[in-house]
C-alpha cells in the first residue's frame, strides 16, 4: 500500500509539473514570438516561419521608429494614461470609502449597479459613448479618450478598493476622530496610508487598460491622427498589399515595455491590493 501511494504520488508530481510548463509556454510564447519577430528582419517572411532566428536584424525597429508620428502615439498614450490613473483613483478611493463606511439602501443599490455592470460587454458601450460624446462635441479629443477610460475602468476600480478598505477596521478610524481627527482626517491620515497596496492595485489595472485599449480611440479619436494613441498607430503597419510583420512587432515590443516594467517593480503591491479587492467584508 506504501509503494502504492509513493508511486500514486510520483505520477501527480510528473502531471502536475507537465501541465506547469505547458502553462508557461503558452503564456510566454506570444511574447518570444513577439521578440523574435521583432528581431528577425527579413526571415520574419519566412514560410514556414522560423522558431529560432537564423540572423538578427534592427531593420523592424528602424522601420518602427521611422513611422510619423510614432512618438507622437506613445506621448498620446502616456497622457491619456496618467490623466485617466489620476482621475480614476481619486473617484474610486472615495467611492470605494462610502460605500464600504456608510451602510443604506441607496448605497447597497449602487454596489448592486456596480457588479452589474462588470458583466456588460464593452461593445456594448461603443455607440452610446460616440453619440454621448458627439453631442457634447468632445470627439476628436483625448478628453473623450480620458472620460471613455474612466467610465469603463470605475466600476472594477471602486469594487475593488471598496473590498480593500472593507478589510480595515473601522475602530481605527474611530479612535483617531476621538483624539479630534474629523471624518475626513482620519480617511486620510489613517485610511490612505493603509489603502496604499490597494490604490497601487488600481492604478496598475487602469494603467493596463488604457495602454490596450483600442474601440473607444478607433471611435473617438480615428479622424484626427495627430490624436491617436498607440494601439491605433499600429494598425499603419497594415498596408494594402502587405502587413510589415517586423516593424509591427518590434513596434509592440517597444510597447509593451513600460507595463511589463511597471508590473514588476509593483508586483507585490498588485498581488496584494488584488488579494484584499476580492474578499468582500
């Protein structure tokens, strides 16, 4: 029965490590493939395609530097982020605050609205935010890119750092207002602080969002290119006879730099603001 269990246990190690690094390679193959293509230059033509490269080459990467307005995307695309992750976060840590400290009906109705809403496909949203916007005469503007990110973004953004501030006691809260904080005071000198993972969370989530987006900037912004952001500078690499395959990937690589960055040197903060989101005191 021993040998029988040692042998059981050998088999579950040997599953359980084989799908581990099925997992990983499925994970991390887009973006070798995204690298390789980037660096591949002429061979990335190649039919069937090369797994390894057989050369190396800069040609996608001075392709992609070389298109107009390619700074122009990525500065686009930071302004946009930062107005929307500012915004967002001050929106969501105060709702997030009110619907957690202060129970009513009306409260337990938006919460209810909120979840709801997680559930709509973004699709949906598509034409209403364009004639929301056109009637208001916002489009063509990164303005309507900002208010379109925030209005996606909120909802997950204040369910989460409701749930993160649902996890702090109150008494906390309780005894700085009895050494003369006001309620306002104490949310800030006490449940700021505290809140900090959560808001770091967040932030990562609508920061990731905005850099991906594409339907809200193919709608709002694709008249004027002097407005684009990246995800929508990308499509240029598609022309009518043929996609610049090494261009394209090395213009994602160099995409996909600053959230990769960001994600790592904030991981632990995310892993935990993500954590807390979820429980629901």
């Amino acid at each position: 029965a021993a040998e029988n269990d040692m042998k059981g246990q050998q088999a579950y190690r040997v599953v359980r490590f084989t799908w581990i690094i099925v997992l990983l390679v499925a994970a991390l193959f887009p973006f070798y493939w995204t690298v390789n293509t980037a660096f591949a230059g002429g061979s990335a033509y190649n039919m069937p395609p090369n797994l390894v490269p057989t050369s190396l080459s800069l040609r996608g990467f001075h392709s992609a530097l070389s298109r107009d307005n390619f700074f122009r995307w990525i500065y686009n695309t930071l302004i946009v982020a930062a107005f929307t992750v500012m915004a967002g976060v001050l929106i969501a840590t105060a709702a997030g605050y009110n619907l957690s400290r202060f129970k009513s009906r009306f409260n337990s109705i938006v919460e209810n609205v909120i979840l709801g809403s997680r559930m709509m496909p973004g699709a949906v949203l598509i034409l209403p935010t364009f004639m929301m916007f056109r009637y208001v005469r916002l489009v063509n503007s990164l303005t309507s890119l900002v208010l379109a990110n925030i209005l996606f973004a909120l909802p997950l953004c204040v369910w989460m750092l409701k749930g993160f501030i649902d996890a702090i006691p109150p008494s906390l809260e309780e005894v700085a207002m009895t050494d003369g904080c006001t309620r306002l005071g104490a949310f800030y000198r006490v449940i700021l602080p505290l809140c900090v993972p959560g808001v770091t969370a967040v932030a990562i989530f609508t920061t990731n969002l905005v850099w991906g987006e594409f339907f809200f900037a193919r709608i709002l912004v694709v008249m004027d290119s002097s407005k684009w952001v990246f995800s929508l500078g990308l499509a240029t690499f598609r022309g009518q006879f043929e996609l610049d395959y090494s261009g394209l990937m090395a213009a994602v690589f160099i995409y996909l730099v600053f959230p990769v960055a960001m994600f790592r040197f904030s991981q632990r903060a995310f892993v935990s603001g993500m954590t807390a989101g979820a429980v629901k005191g």
